[in-house]
C-alpha cells in the first residue's frame, strides 16, 4: 500500500469520476498510459495502465468520508472483485495479453472538498 495526496478544486457532485480522473493523473505523472472506463457487456475496468511491459487493471473506488476502524480495501465488496476479474480475463483474452504481466489493484481515494485535498491509498495485486 501507498499513500499520496492530490490538490482537487471539483466538487462531490460527481465524486467517481472525481476519483477517477485523479488516478489518471496519479499513473500518467509515473509515465503510465492510461484508458478509462473500459466496458465488456456489464463488465467494466475503471482505469488500465500500462508501462514497461506491465499492464494494471484498477478498481477505483471514491469516498468523501472516512470511516475509522474499517479497511478501507474492504469497501470493494466481493462480487465488485469477482466481476472485475471477468473484465480483466475478457480484456486479456480479447487483446491476446500474457497474463504474466497482469496486475489487478485498487486504489481507494478519500476526497477532503473542505480542505481541496485527496488522499490516495494504492493496494497492489489484490486478485491472485
């Protein structure tokens, strides 16, 4: 797990794409490129990321609060996980990628709209 802060001026009229556009920032600032919202059917992948010879599937997930004492990787409910594996074995399949270099993470982004603040925790490889 990682922790980052970023500066935001939106509002939380639309907090999942808020969230969103700032882990594009967050990976094209590390030299990733970046897709958003990829769609299978239902299926859907939030953002993918690819550099060196890496590609990483990312759930986003965007709160405005905080709640103490509760994981917050845990805010990814099981079946949220379970589709989006589907998404990212019909991507994989679809686009003929090696699975050696598929990574499933997840990035949970607290919105502060008070202080214009985001703050970022990235949990790597959370589907085995």
């Amino acid at each position: 797990m990682e922790l980052f802060m970023f500066y935001i001026e939106q509002n939380r009229k639309n907090l999942g794409k808020i969230g969103e556009n700032i882990a594009e920032r967050f990976f094209i600032s590390r030299g990733y490129s970046v897709q958003l919202n990829q769609r299978f059917g239902s299926l859907e992948i939030d953002l993918i990321a690819s550099r060196s010879g890496q590609v990483r599937f990312i759930e986003v997930k965007t709160l405005s609060k905080n709640i103490n004492g509760y994981p917050e990787v845990n805010r990814i409910s099981k079946r949220k996980i379970k589709r989006l594996r589907r998404a990212v074995l019909k991507y994989s399949l679809i686009l003929a990628i090696n699975e050696d270099i598929i990574h499933v993470d997840a990035m949970i982004i607290f919105c502060d709209f008070k202080k214009k603040l985001a703050n970022i925790k990235y949990y790597l490889d959370i589907v085995a």
